[in-house]
C-alpha cells in the first residue's frame, strides 16, 4: 500500500511542511521538529492536512491537535510530532514537549 496524498503540517505562514510524500510505501513512521513562532507561547494548534499543494488552504484538514506549552522564548520550544501510519492507512499522530 502507498499513501496517496502527500501529508504534512501547516506553517504559521500558511503553508504545508511536507512531512510524508505523496506515494510513500507504507507502513511509514516519521517524526519532525518544530517550534514557536510566537514569543511565551502557552500553546500550538498542529494543523495536519492532506493534498498536493504547498498552500494550506488548497488541502483538506485531517487532524488538529492542541498542544500546551510552557511559555518560552519564540524559537526555543521543541515539539516533536511522529506519525505512524499503518499498512492500511490507520494513521496516529502524537505531539509532546
């Protein structure tokens, strides 16, 4: 099985941060880095969509998680978001300090 639809995270920009490729043989785990864009940030809303443009607003929304924070400095905090999707497409999403 492949993942049909590149998956990735939207940007405070607006736009996606591929996280996995359209095609992508699967099962497939993969985790990323992020951070805040926002000076004490006490949360973030991951936005995860599914598409085939690099701007948000072009992809449908598939999971949205809210995360709190401690409240640092913009660019200090790191979240790590892995997704693990499974053979037949089962896809879970987990994000922690």
């Amino acid at each position: 099985n492949v993942n049909p639809l590149r998956i990735g995270i939207v940007k405070a920009d607006g736009f996606v941060s591929t996280v996995m490729e359209k095609f992508l043989s699967l099962p497939h785990r993969k985790t990323v880095i992020f951070t805040t864009s926002k000076e004490h940030q006490s949360t973030a809303t991951i936005k995860v969509v599914a598409g085939v443009t690099p701007k948000a607003a072009d992809n449908t929304v598939i999971a949205e998680v809210l995360k709190g924070l401690t409240p640092l400095p913009k660019g200090v905090p790191r979240i790590k978001i892995t997704f693990d999707v499974e053979q037949m497409g089962r896809t879970q999403i987990v994000a922690e300090e």
